[in-house]
C-alpha cells in the first residue's frame, strides 16, 4: 500500500515522553525538505517546488573548479551560486519571492557552468499551502 502526501508535511509521534500510552498533540510546524539535481556543462538543475513553498537555501556541491551559477525562480533572477568557498551560499536578490514561491508549483533553475563547472546542487526548503499557512490537509485522518 502506498500513500500520497500534499504539502506541509507534519511529523507527529505516537506517545508522550511518559510511555504511558498518551498520544502526543500534533507539532505546530510544517516539514523542512530537501531536494537534489546533477549540474553539468550543458544541463540545468531544475526543481519543482510546491506552491507556497519558503526556500531556505542552495548550496552547489563541485565535483571541481568552475564559475558562479545563475538562480532563478519561475524566470525571475534571484542571485547567484558561488562554487568557490565552503558554504556556497546563495545572495536572494528578491526575498519576497523567495519567502513565498506564489500560488502554482515553482520551477527553481540552477544554470549550467564551464566546461570545468559539474557537480549537485541542493535546495532546502518548507512545504506550505499556496498561501503560506501550515495547516495540513487532511488533518484528523488516520491511514489504517
């Protein structure tokens, strides 16, 4: 059997830190999640974000050497991704947007680099509702 999540996620445990059977209140914070793509010298790294998404940050794991990668959000510039230093770091350019990724799944592009430039770019992020709240869908349903 296999379940379908919609986003924000919630993790909840079975018992309080009594063990005494007691189950313990919903947590009041949604999921943070993580995605993966391989950069080369002629693909993008391309990611699909949820609606509502907060993105947290970037990082760009080099397999070697290599340029600064351009970051936009839906076609929108929002900085640059260094390959040079141990962070990698991405400067947003528009915090609006990056705290918010709008009302439809984002599509978040980590351009191509030289010919010396490959390796994974990484995106951390919350999965909220389009609005931004975190209530969860389907709250008080139990999958048996």
């Amino acid at each position: 059997m296999s379940s379908t999540f919609t986003a924000p996620i919630r993790v909840n445990t079975r018992q309080t830190t009594s063990n005494d059977g007691t189950i313990s209140p919903d947590n009041t914070g949604a999921a943070v999640l993580s995605q993966e793509a391989t950069v080369t010298t002629a693909d993008d790294a391309v990611f699909y974000l949820p609606a509502g998404s907060f993105i947290q940050f970037l990082k760009f794991y080099a397999t070697d050497t290599g340029t600064a990668r351009t970051i936009t959000l839906d076609g929108v510039s929002i900085g640059t991704l260094d390959t040079a230093g141990a962070d990698n770091w991405s400067t947003f350019t528009d915090p609006v947007l990056v705290s918010n990724t709008g009302p439809a799944t984002s599509v978040l592009v980590v351009a191509a680099g030289s010919s010396s430039s490959a390796g994974v770019a990484s995106v951390t992020y919350t999965a909220r509702n389009a609005d931004g709240t975190i209530a969860p869908y389907g709250s008080g349903y139990t999958n048996n």
